[in-house]
C-alpha cells in the first residue's frame, strides 16, 4: 500500500482540479528560480552602485560565458538526473550511485577542460562577445574569475539537480540559498571594501557558486542522501556515459543556441554605444524575474503531462495545458503591469545614469510583452519532454533561435535600428506561441485518435 504522502502526490497528478494542480507543483519550482535569478541581479545591483557604467555593461556582456557553463553542466544534471530517476524506479539502487558517481567525475572533468580552453583562449573570447574599448578590460577581468572558478559554479548547478533527482529537494534549496547568501555578503566586501570593482563581483559570485557547492556535497558525505557517491563507481560504463549523454545534449544544446542568441544581440547593441549594453543587461536581468515565473509554472505542469500521457488522459492533458496557460498568462500580466508602470524606477535600483535609466526603461516597455506569450512556448516544450518526444522540444527551440529570433534581430535592426531589434523578441514569441500550442494540441489529439 502506498504512503499517504505518496497518494496526495498521485492525486495532484491524477484528479486534482487543473489549475489547482498547476499552481500546487509550479510555485514551489518559481520560488526556487527566484532564489537563483538572485545570483546575477545582486552582482549588477553593487556593480551599479560604483556609478561606473561601463563595468555594468562589462558585467552583461560576460554574461553568456556563465550561460555557456551552465549548459555544459545541465548536460551532466539532466542526463544524469534522468537516469538516476529511471533506476531508482526500476529498483536499482546500485545503477543510481554509480551514476551519480560518474555525474561528479564528469563534473570536474568539464569544468577544467572549460577553464583551460576559456583562458587559452581568453582575449578572443571576450572580443567575440562584443567588449569594445571601453569595456574589454572590464569584461576581461570579469570573465577570467569566472573560468577560473568554473568548478565552483559548475559543481553548484550539477549537484543540485542531482540531489533533486533522488527528492532531496529541501536539500538541493538548501545549497542554493546558502550560495545566494553568500554572494550577497560578499560583493560588496570584494567590491568596494577591498576596492577591487568588477573583478570582486566575479570572485564573491565564483565563491556564492561555491559556498552551495559544499553545501551539497555535504550532505552527500554525512550519509542524509538516498545516494551515495564511491569511488569504487568512479569508473563509468558505456550504458551510463551512453544515457547521460543521449538525454543532456539536446538540453545543452537548447541553452547554447539561447547562449548564442544572447551575444548577436550584445554585439548589434554595441553598435549603438556600450552604454546601450548596460541599459539592455539590466532590463533584461529584470525580465528574467517574470522568466521564472512561467519556467516555473512549465516545469510544474511537466510532471502532470507526463503521468497523464503514461495513462492515456489525453483529455486530463488537453484541460491541464489550457489551465497551465491561463494561470501562466494571467500572472505574466500582472508582471507586465508593474513592469510597465516602473520602469524608470525598476532601471533605477541598478544605476544613476539617466542615460541607461532611459534607454532601459524603453527596452523593459518592449520586451515585456513577450510575457503573455513566451509561457505557452515554454510549457508545450515541457510537455514534449514529459511525453517522451524531445525531437519536438528541440524542433522549438531550434525555430525560435534561428529561424526567427536571430533573422529577426538582424532585419529589423537593419530597417528599423535600434527600435526595430528589441522588438524581435516579442515578435518571435507571438510566432512560437501559435505553433508550438498547435503542435502540442495537434500531437495529443493524435494520440487520443489512436487510442480510439
């Protein structure tokens, strides 16, 4: 017989009211995003207090290079993390700590390859992402600490997800708010205290990834995990590198193509002078808040769809995925409104400039209004997930990334210069919403047709 815990999370899964059941798994999810956003608003926010805006803009412009880390190690949390899950259910606990096992050698492993090739490679790197005159020693100097401690921030993110994978989740939270916290006291004990800019940032912030890091690993050597980590497993198996690498490449991919994305739109704001980066940098940081929340509510209405598709619920599914939208949709709304109304005062809290005050508060304006829509994209990529078919989650992202956003960016930058490009966004996520929604309804309709 099942444990009560067990049964109310059936429940949710199985016959709780659609939006109820949405909001019950999505919120706990936001709040954990929130708590992660917190990583690259608190480095911006002490940055903007030196009044120096060409190292806020430094700050945006090395922005991709932790984006490029991150991808590298959701490869290793997803894949890993999915196999862990698998062999836990099929009752094979010692394929679960092998496999963890080998998610924390692979770890370190990228994370020095990543370090040597980065600062090998350094000053072409920092060039490439768009630092002119004003900006490249800045984002140099931000962008070396970051390689440097990739480990750190790369073991932060990796572990995490694998102590999530076992439903550690209190304990994987646990890692991110210490880490966050950490980063909060130390930025401005590095930055102004020890007078060392943006350099400091990026140290408080490698040693924050850090601090949540041993968190983890922590609770991993005091025996409270399901899991345990030897290095008797050190050694992988072709099966596990196979499944670690067959489920975390699409992911990494995804957030690569974004990664690439994020630095042509870096390079064509140069153009209109570097204050312009550090303007866009913030508004987009403050977007990321409203992000969250519809990553949230996506990954939240992922497991339903999955259970409900195991089932064959199609008509579970088909109501879930409208409630999901609405719920989303109505919250982003909300977000736009106050994003809308205080613009001027959200861009404020970051710098005195009101050259960058202006030029942010145009661009949160416009690109706010991806967020009625860019949920539904989000969520019908989550469901692909869930149901087993990534070759359709990957198809979206690919269609947003470079068949429309990129072209996009570029044509109506070239009509219209810079009012033009950062309307690309929105564009795109009006696009991406009609086909991916319609490719997902089409898919589970297909599927409830087969089943009859």
């Amino acid at each position: 017989m099942k444990n009560g815990s067990e049964d109310k999370r059936i429940y949710i899964l199985r016959e709780e009211k659609p939006a109820k059941a949405v909001v019950k798994l999505g919120v706990p999810l936001i709040a954990g995003m929130f708590i992660m956003v917190l990583y690259n608003l608190v480095d911006t926010y002490f940055i903007g207090l030196t009044g120096d805006d060409y190292q806020l803009a430094a700050v945006n412009l090395a922005y991709p290079v932790m984006m490029i880390s991150v991808a590298i190690s959701n490869m290793i949390g997803t894949g890993a993390s999915s196999l862990i899950a698998r062999s836990l259910g099929a009752g094979n606990k010692e394929k679960a700590d092998h496999t963890v096992t080998v998610g924390f050698a692979l770890t370190v492993l990228d994370s020095v390859i990543v370090a040597a090739v980065g600062l090998l490679f350094l000053s072409a790197i920092v060039k490439g992402l768009g630092a002119q005159s004003n900006t490249f020693e800045f984002t140099r100097q931000y962008v070396q600490v970051i390689l440097l401690g990739s480990l750190f921030t790369m073991g932060n993110y990796t572990f995490g997800q694998l102590l999530r994978s076992e439903g550690s989740v209190k304990q994987s939270v646990a890692g991110m708010i210490v880490g966050t916290a950490a980063n909060i006291i130390l930025d401005p004990i590095f930055i102004f205290g020890l007078g060392m800019g943006i350099r400091g940032a990026a140290i408080a912030t490698v040693l924050g990834n850090g601090a949540g890091m041993l968190v983890s690993l922590w609770f991993y050597g005091s025996g409270k995990t399901l899991l345990t980590p030897s290095l008797k497993y050190i050694k992988p198996t072709a099966e596990i590198l196979r499944e670690i690498f067959w489920v975390g490449v699409p992911a990494t991919l995804e957030t690569l193509l974004t990664s690439a994305a994020y630095i042509v739109n870096n390079n064509l704001a140069v153009g209109y002078g570097e204050l312009t980066v550090a303007a866009m940098g913030i508004a987009q940081k403050i977007l990321s808040l409203g992000n969250y929340v519809y990553q949230g509510f996506a990954a939240g209405t992922q497991p339903i769809m999955g259970y409900n598709y195991g089932a064959k619920n199609y008509r579970r599914m088909i109501e879930v995925l409208k409630a999901g939208l609405m719920v989303c949709s109505g919250t982003e709304l909300c977000i736009m409104a106050v994003y809308g109304a205080f613009a001027p005062q959200l861009i404020g809290i970051f710098t005195q400039s009101p050259e960058v005050i202006a030029t942010g508060s145009r661009v949160l304006r416009t690109i706010m209004w991806i967020l009625p829509f860019v949920g539904a994209v989000s969520m019908s990529r989550m469901s692909f997930q869930a149901m087993g078919k990534p070759q359709y989650a990957f198809a979206i992202t690919l269609v947003r990334q470079l068949v429309l956003y990129v072209p996009l960016l570029l044509l109506l930058n070239r009509l219209f210069g810079f009012g033009g490009m950062i309307w690309a966004q929105p564009c795109t996520e009006v696009i991406m919403m009609a086909v991916s929604v319609g490719l997902l309804y089409k898919v589970i309709r297909q599927s409830e047709a087969y089943q009859q």
